[in-house]
C-alpha cells in the first residue's frame, strides 16, 4: 500500500510492517506490530495494519513512524480498508466486520456476515467484502450495516479492489477477474488471468493483478477487459500498490517456479512415530509429518498468513456440492490421479480409507462418527460404510451421507487419515512398508524408533498450487531419539534444520538467534482441571477462587516469558470462532476482556465461605511441559489459598484412566488442548457436554471434569445448529457457551502458549500456518542464508 511518501509491506512471518522511500525505493524503517499482519489500509496520517494471527489491528503513526494503538477486533481478521469515515475489518473466523473509528480507534459497530470473509474495500458509497467459500461478494450498507446484496463471482475470491468505476476481484481457485458494476450489482465481465490471482492494485487506467506462482503480474485494459501477456517480475508476488506516477510497486518473495530445489532437510524429534500408516498417525505426530506424502479430499491453504486459514479442494476438483439440509457432500476427484506406484486412485479408496481409520484408530474414528453407518463400527472389526459413502468409479464422484448435519465435516475431511488407500493394502498397521501416497513426497525408508526419510513422488503433478504445492527439498530426513538440548546444539551448528519439540532456553534462543527463531500463537490452552464432583471442588467457590489467585504473569514467566505465551482465562483460544475475550476472575475486570492480574484477597474470601481451608489436594500430572510447569504452578496457588496441596506424578495412559474413572475420585489434573480444527466445538463440545460422561464408565467418559450445566449445554446445541446456516449467529452463541463454561470454571485456563520455530542457519522461506504449522517441504535450502525480506519492483 502507498501512502504519506511511502511504501508500506506487511510481512506475516516477520510480524512486521516495512515502510519503504517511494522516492528512492530504500528500506526507511521496520516496525513490529501483532502476529501475522496480513492486510493493510491508511486513513489521514495512520496507517492501519489487519494482525490475523492474534486479532488485533495495530494503528502507526506515519508522523512517529511507530504503533500507537493496538485494537482488539473479531478472530481472525484478513482484510482491512477505510472509507464512508470509518475503518472496515473482515473476521473470517468470526464471519463479521468490524467498524472502527478512524478517530478514537475504537470499535463503534460488528456487523455478522452470511459467511466467512476475506477482502474488504470501500467505493461507490458501499462496502464491499468478498467471501471465498460462498464464491461470492457481499455488498454492505455502511449506514446501516445492512447486506444490500450477495452477487456470484468465481472460485475463491480473495482480493478486491474499487477504481475505474468498478469493483475487481480476484478469483483465486479459478483464476479469474471478476468485474462488478457497482450501479447494477452484476459481474460484468469474467477475465482470465495468470494461476491463482492474489492480489491486486489499479494504476494508471489499468487493472494489475499478481500470480505468485507464474513470477509475474498481468495488465488488464479497463475498457476492454482483456489482459496482457503477463509481465515477469523475477519472484512471486503476494501483494500490490498503486503509487501514482511510480506506477506499480509489487512485494515479492521466492516463488514456487523459481525456488532452489534439491537437497535434503533434516528434521529431529525426540519422540518417534508409533506408526507410519496414515490411519496410525493421529495424533501421535503433528500434521507437519504426514502432510508432505497424503493428500485428502479437502485441504488448508498451503500458504502463511491470512490465505491460510482457508480450506480449498485438493484431491477432489472443487469444493463440494452439499445437498440434503446439509447431511449430503458429493466431491468429484480431479482427473489422474495416481498413486506413488503409479496405480489410479479410484473413489472407492477412500471409503476403504475411512472403513481402515474405524478399525484401526479410535482416537482417529471420533471424528468419523457422524458419518451413516460409522456409528455400529467396532475396533478391531473391518466395517462397512456402503450406507455413508457412495463411490461412483465412472463418474469419478464420492458422496458423503451424514446421519445429522456437522457443520465442521470438511475441516475432519482435512485430516490425513482420510487420504485414499488402495483396497490392496490390508486392513492392519502397515508396518515398516509404506502406504502408497499421492503427495509430492513419499516414504521411502523407516527403522523404527530411528528414522523415516521421504523423497520424491515421481507419479505427484502440481494439480492445485493452494491445496499442494510441489516440495522444495529432494529428500526429508526426519530422525529420532536425540534430546531436545541435543537438538539446540545441531539445529545451531546446522546439523538439523528443524524440529517439532519444544525446545529450552527458548528465550536465550531468541536473542542469539533472532532472525531465525520464529514465534506464532497456537490455538492452545494450557489448564488445570478440577472434578465439580468431589470435594474441595464440588464447591464452584473454590474453583473460581483458584482462577482470581492464580498469577498467570508468575506462569508465563516460569513458562520462559511473554514471547512464549499469553496470560487467558477462558476456554476458547484466539483464532477459534466464537473468541470473544473474556476473563472475569482478574484484578480489575474490564470491558476488554483481558486478564489483568490475580486478587488472592478476594480468592481467600471464597475459600473462607466455602469452609474447605486446610483441605488436602492432590493434584495429578504426568509431568510432560508444558503440562508439568502446571502442575506445579497449580499446587504452589492451592497452597497461597490455605490447602494442604500435593503433586502425583504418573504416566499420561494412567493419568488418563483415573481421570476418566469418577470411582478414583481425582480432585485435580493439569493439561493443554490445541485445536483439531478451527471450531470451539473441538473444545467446548468435546470437553464439558452433560452427555460427555457416564459415571463409573471411563470408556464413555470425555468430560473428566464430570461437569454438566443444562443452560451451557442449551447453548452449545443452539450454537452446533446455527453453524451451517448462519456462522456469524453461532459465533455469538459460541462466545457465550464459552462464557457459561468459563465462569463456571471446571477447568481454570491459565494461558495461550505461542509456536516457536527455531531453524538452521541453511534454509529459508519459512511459512506458518495456523493449523498445518511450518510449512516443512516449502523451506528452501542454501549453503548461505539470504535475507527473505520482500522486495520491491516496479513491471
């Protein structure tokens, strides 16, 4: 974006904008602002900057060069722009926009939308938001707030831009242009461009629309609507700006065509795979594992950033059809598709895949369930899912029936234990011998406990960019066994490249090594669990009395310290729809939700009225980090409030089992949950439904807590409904679930922990994506590091 004399460059991974001399293209200054800024407006003197990694808006000054105002606004937001005197914010996660004061930055208004948003821009009097699942544009009142209107455009529209009397926008899985006349509210005109179209800027009577992964832009004549030959800019463009008479200004990194490829990257672990079938896989191993060799019908956007939360349609052609008051999916797979062997993969395959996942993994099958059928499927017994998934081989179709509507199937469909499997292999773990993948990589060596390599899938074609793009390295090398101060040493000395494991010393790591210590926020929470059904905690008093004491800035600290996590107190984490902050168990509570600081006064006054001082506690933990700073941190807040507090440590398997099991009677556990996928269904569903236990049953026990509060349940039912048909509507009842849950405090969240990503000095090109994580075959290796910093061309 230009404005005041500048360029101005968001950059995601670095969590900073630059701003660039438009004179004379220097660099002028860095300035850090939130967690994976992705879009960027100005408004007078401000430059507003859309962080969609943690929520906020952060506003710089032009004049000081500096933030001055940080602006929490809905989850996720992706897109961002000024006009009608105010400052429009699209939240994906959220499906609103918010409506911020240009003046006092305030949040004056959210308006909910029918659908998740991406792109915002203001013209012609109305605000213009563009929706990529709903392949649509959504025009707003920006009076009243009202949806004037829903208009068709084509696949995956992401960016939009106003000028020239019309509204553009870019159709990124189709690649298109659609042309909008803001007088009748129809596509005028659909123009082919480029393979995937991600941004774009108007300069001097001409439409320019970036293509990341051709290295190039396309010029589009505005009167007639037809595009030039692309125009090579050297490096992927990700982002555009019109700059008057400097013309086109274009922010680019190393694109997909132009990458060094070649050469192996070594990845360590501490812990090894239990196994390397992909319906083995969850959730002993981050989807970082798996991703790179098995591809499934659905996918998150292979990208960082805001582009990145989306879900696009990798082995199947597009998004589905859904039919049947939402319990019917039908998906039609691209055509030649092929195994690692070269064998076809067929749509039967992937009932076969399912059929393998309820046989095999339990853990895996909880969120097959909904599937007709799944439900009289038992371990250890091959099921048939002919009722709940339909394969057609001529037409190469594959349909879903659901025995009620799920409105998070396609984000269950995005795991990698859905991926095809040929009928040949056998319905048992694999082994030491690989299951076929169609991913550009394959497994092509594993000595348990030891190693796993992956190389090349000569049968892999990059059929779509966004769901799959072809890897950088020729081989991945991924090793276990090694500690984790072992792997500090030779991730510094270039030994490893990466590594999942969390690692010490993060915060010395980063001011040695600040350039390649990378830091995100994680859907996660770090809690402590308590049983409402036995005493001391049976008393809600109590519990809530723990939340005010605990000092969750003595946390953090003992965690490493701010960069490393975020004092919270509810259930829902950001980046989740339905975050709304809310912490009522704080010194000081405001209207901004956040936790300001432990009040142990008023946590003793509730511990006095419930007569349970001096009780004995014994809280349970199987001592893993970041689970085992809990647990101590637990007992050292249950001793401030006058209980005789304990520590039992034990196995995860065995504290699991005495959880789960009401007859053991454990008072209090600790723990974490990172998000399976971006829904607070996956927290809030999974953890404290009524139906969520069944006393002296284990098997059937979720809700360790034994927790049940028929209005929070009403509320999570209201909002499980809403999902489908009205996302902005079910993340209001979502936030509200959350609340319900949170004041009632069967388990008592003490922070948000963040990503960190330490990386050899050899690799470049780090992508972060919220679910997926570091994006490992998109790192590019070097023999000398080069700076990734985007750069400015003029086509």
């Amino acid at each position: 974006m230009a404005a005041d004399g500048s360029v101005w460059v968001t950059s995601p991974e670095g969590d900073v904008v630059y701003r660039i001399n438009l004179a004379n293209a220097s660099l002028v200054q860095t300035i850090p602002v939130g967690s994976g800024p992705s879009a960027i407006t100005a408004s007078g003197s401000d430059i507003w900057v859309a962080n969609t990694l943690d929520g906020t808006v952060s506003r710089i000054s032009a004049a000081a060069s500096k933030v001055v105002q940080i602006v929490p606004v809905g989850t996720e937001p992706t897109g961002i722009t000024s006009g009608g005197g105010a400052i429009w914010v699209a939240n994906a996660a959220a499906s609103t926009m918010s409506v911020l004061s240009p003046v006092s930055g305030k949040l004056t208004s959210t308006i909910p939308l029918s659908s998740a948003p991406f792109g915002v821009v203001f013209g012609a009097g109305s605000v213009w938001v563009t929706s990529p699942a709903g392949n649509s544009v959504t025009r707003v009142d920006p009076r009243s707030g009202q949806l004037d209107q829903q208009i068709p455009t084509g696949a995956g529209p992401a960016a939009i831009t106003f000028g020239l009397g019309s509204v553009w926008v870019a159709n990124k899985l189709d690649s298109t242009v659609s042309r909008i006349d803001p007088g009748t509210g129809a596509v005028s005109a659909t123009i082919p461009v480029g393979d995937g179209p991600d941004a774009l800027a108007i300069a001097s009577g001409s439409v320019w629309a970036a293509d990341r992964l051709a290295s190039a832009v396309t010029r589009i004549n505005a009167r007639s609507g037809s595009p030039s030959p692309p125009v090579p800019v050297g490096a992927g463009p990700v982002a555009l700006a019109a700059a008057g008479r400097s013309g086109v200004w274009v922010a680019a990194r190393s694109a997909p065509s132009s990458r060094p490829a070649g050469g192996t990257l070594r990845v360590a672990s501490v812990s090894p795979p239990t196994s390397i079938d992909p319906a083995l896989i969850y959730p002993w191993m981050p989807a970082t594992f798996s991703d790179v060799a098995y591809d499934t019908l659905v996918a998150f956007e292979k990208t960082g950033g805001s582009s990145g939360l989306q879900l696009v349609p990798d082995l199947a052609l597009t998004m589905p059809t859904v039919t049947a008051g939402g319990i019917v999916y039908t998906f039609t797979l691209r055509p030649g598709l092929r195994y690692s062997t070269g064998r076809p993969v067929r749509p039967q395959d992937f009932r076969y895949a399912l059929e393998r996942v309820l046989d095999l993994n339990p853990a895996a099958a909880s969120f097959l369930e909904g599937i007709a059928g799944a439900s009289a499927c038992e371990p250890g017994k091959l099921c048939d899912l002919t009722r709940g998934v339909l394969v057609n081989d001529s037409a190469d179709t594959i349909t879903f029936r659901l025995s009620a509507p799920d409105p998070d199937f396609l984000d269950k469909l995005a795991f990698e234990f859905t991926a095809p499997v040929p009928a040949y292999i056998p319905a048992r773990d694999a082994g030491q011998e690989a299951v076929p993948s169609v991913g550009p990589y394959m497994i092509t060596r594993y000595i348990p406990g030891r190693q796993v390599v992956f190389a090349r899938n000569r049968y892999f074609r990059e059929w779509s960019a966004a769901a799959q793009p072809a890897g950088s390295p020729d081989r991945i090398v991924w090793t276990f066994g090694a500690s984790t101060s072992q792997e500090t040493t030779e991730i510094e000395a270039g030994q490893a490249d990466w590594t999942n494991d969390p690692l010490p010393g993060a915060a010395g790591l980063i001011a040695r090594f600040p350039s390649r210590v990378h830091i995100s926020p994680l859907p996660d929470i770090v809690f402590t669990a308590f049983n409402t059904r036995v005493a001391p905690f049976n008393d809600p008093r109590v519990r809530r009395a723990f939340s005010l004491a605990a000092d969750r800035s003595r946390f953090v600290a003992a965690l490493g310290g701010p960069a490393l996590a975020t004092p919270t107190c509810q259930i829902v984490p950001p980046g989740i729809p339905g975050h709304r902050p809310y912490c009522p168990f704080t010194a000081d509570p405001g209207p901004s939700g956040s936790w300001v600081g432990p009040d142990l006064a008023a946590a003793r006054k509730l511990v006095a009225a419930s007569r349970t001082s001096g009780m004995r506690v014994t809280v349970w933990s199987d001592d893993a980090p970041p689970d085992g700073a809990a647990a101590a941190f637990t007992v050292s807040v249950l001793r401030e409030l006058g209980y005789r507090a304990a520590l039992h440590i034990t196995t995860h398997e065995a504290l699991i089992r005495a959880a789960t099991d009401s007859r053991r009677r454990i008072q209090a556990t600790d723990g974490n949950w990172l998000a399976d996928y971006p829904s607070a269904s996956d927290f809030l569903d999974v953890f404290f439904r009524c139906s969520g236990f069944r006393l002296g049953d284990p098997a059937a026990t979720r809700n360790g807590a034994f927790y049940c509060n028929p209005a929070a349940d009403h509320l999570m039912s209201l909002a499980d409904s809403q999902q489908a048909s009205d996302p902005a509507r079910a993340a209001a009842t979502w936030a509200a679930a959350d609340q319900a849950v949170t004041l009632d405090a069967p388990w008592v969240t003490l922070v948000n922990p963040n990503n960190v990503d330490f990386l050899s000095a050899r690799v470049t090109n780090y992508q972060y994506n919220l679910f997926l994580g570091v994006l490992l075959d998109q790192l590019q290796i070097h023999p000398h590091p080069s700076s990734s910093r985007p750069r400015a061309t003029v086509p």
